[in-house]
C-alpha cells in the first residue's frame, strides 16, 4: 500500500448527484473547495460540509494548490471542464459520461497520460458489491459458461435536450457488462425511440455479440412508468439476478426438465454498503499511486468506445431514418 498522504479534493457541481460526492468526500476528509455556479448547491454545499470553501469561479479551483478536481456538472460540459483541470495539473474524476463521443474521450486520456494524472470516470456499479460479486461467481465457474448478460435501467426520468438515453444512462449498464464479460462485444447493434428533440433517444435496445459466443443486451429508458434496475447473467450452471430497487441478488439452478430453472431461488444475497463511497476510496488509492490505474483508464476507455459504437448504430437504425 502507498505511504502517499491522499490529495487535496475540489468537488465542482453539487446538485442532484454532486451533493453526494461532496458528502462523501468531506466524509474522507480531503475536501477543501467545492464551486457551484447556482447560489442552490452553494448552499446544499455549505450545509453539508460548513467548513470547506466555497469558491466563486472555476479559475478558483484550476488555480488552487488543490490536487484533484471531481466534477459533478451537466454532461455536456464534462469534457470540456475535465480538460481544463487536466491542464492545469489536476487529477480528474469525471461523472459518466466522460464525453458525449469517443474521440473526446481519446483527447482527455490524451491530455491525462502526457502529465501522468490519473482520469477516473464515474462507472459506480464497478464498485457495487454485487456486481463485483457477479464478477466473483463468473470467475469461480459457479454459473457455468456464460450464454447470456441483459441489464435493463428504466424509470419516469428526466427528459435531456442535450445528450440522449444512451449516453445519459447507458453508461452504467455498459460498464456493468464489460466488466463481467471481460473482452469488449465484436458485434453492436443499437435501436432506439426519439424522444424531446431531434436526435435524441429516449430508449433504446441495444445488442452485443462477444468473441466467446456470449450473447446481451441492455435495454435503457426514461419512457418508463416504473424504476427497473437490474442485471441478469445467465450461465450453462446457474443464472443470477440482480435488482438494484430491492437491493438483493437471487441465484437460480439450471435444470434438465421442461423447466429451464428451478422455481425457487437458490441463494440471496443482500446488498448493503454504499458504492460511491468506495468509488471515492478507488479514486483517492490511484491518486496516491496505488495499483490498478491502466486497467482501470482502459475499462473507462473501452466503455466509452462501446457507448461510441452503440451511438453510431442507434442513429443508423433509428434516428437518421426519421429525417429526410
């Protein structure tokens, strides 16, 4: 483990999903600034962390001698201040997604490795315990080989206007499924409904074919009436369940009878802790140097790819066609 002392942290944005990060990190104890343009999160900041400063620009933050920048703002500027606070010698930790396409992406990890900072995207189910669980039982061979992986996030959300479904929240389930695959899909195919603006989804099913013969998709909407969160991976021994909503995980036996599955759940398992707060933790380890920077700056990479290809083919196939 490194002896580094942990880095000085601004958090920039402390809204809907930046308050948590702002909590999370004062709760570490290495938040020194947080800088919202809205007087709305200055006070949401102020409240949760009163003793931190609260900064009246981003030059505050780019200028200051803190050593990282965790920005927690509109997608559609995350690139843009991610790059500023790469320049400026500042580590990043960047929400998903990290860009709104993939050759943004390649100019941050650019940016990142010419002065050795570390960029971390915000993928939080990689630190979810059971995802990492899934991955556990994948490994040990307890499901059989893998035929199948179908995550699915819906909900009555918030409609974008600047980037669609895919890029709004199909980065979780993309990551969820490289990370259990462990390979990225050869194959991407993407459709979709358009939704609020031209050329934006807001659904889309997209399909994936791996090298191995593993078969998925992921299905993702804000068209939905209900919150679905769930991830299924499917095996020649087992199949496991996740629901995100119920916080529970169920394990199921193949069978040989007419029945593709036993009826009753094998196993249960409960999910208890808070992902973000062992997503800061990662992110603070790889800026004192700790091991798992390059697989981790590839897994974010590769995800921004798949979402890249997703897109192209979503467009293709759906939203192109609607236009003359």
């Amino acid at each position: 483990m490194s002896t580094e002392p942990n880095p000085r942290v601004a958090v920039v944005g402390c809204g809907k999903w930046g308050k948590n990060l702002v909590r999370n990190f004062h709760g570490l104890g290495v938040l020194d600034m947080v800088y919202d343009k809205d007087e709305a999160g200055r006070l949401t900041a102020e409240a949760i962390s009163p003793t931190v400063d609260l900064v009246g620009s981003l030059s505050a933050v780019l200028q200051s001698s803190v050593d990282a920048v965790v920005i927690a703002t509109p997608a559609e500027t995350h690139a843009d201040l991610a790059l500023q606070a790469l320049q400026a010698g500042k580590h990043v930790f960047v929400e998903k997604p990290a860009a709104l396409s993939f050759n943004q992406a390649c100019e941050l990890y650019d940016a990142a490795i010419k002065r050795d900072l570390v960029l971390f995207v915000g993928h939080v189910f990689l630190t979810h315990s059971a995802v990492q669980k899934m991955r556990e039982l994948i490994d040990i061979g307890y499901l059989g080989r893998l035929e199948y992986i179908y995550s699915e996030q819906l909900s009555p959300g918030r409609i974008r206007r600047q980037e669609d479904v895919l890029w709004s929240f199909a980065p979780h389930d993309v990551s969820i499924l490289r990370y259990l695959a462990n390979d990225e899909p050869e194959r991407i195919v993407a459709f979709g409904a358009e939704e609020a603006a031209p050329r934006i989804a807001g659904m889309s099913v997209v399909h994936f074919d791996w090298p191995s013969g593993l078969r998925g998709h992921i299905h993702v909407s804000w068209l939905h009436p209900e919150k679905v969160r769930r991830v299924i991976v499917v095996g020649s021994k087992r199949a496991v369940v996740f629901d995100d909503v119920a916080a529970k995980m169920v394990s199921y036996d193949r069978t040989d009878t007419i029945d593709a599955f036993d009826k009753k759940p094998s196993t249960i398992w409960y999910a208890t802790d808070e992902p973000l707060r062992k997503e800061c933790e990662t992110f603070l380890s790889l800026c004192r140097g700790e091991e798992g920077r390059q697989e981790r700056e590839k897994l974010d990479l590769s995800v921004m790819r798949i979402l890249g290809k997703a897109h192209d083919s979503l467009l293709r196939n759906t939203l192109e066609k609607r236009r003359p």
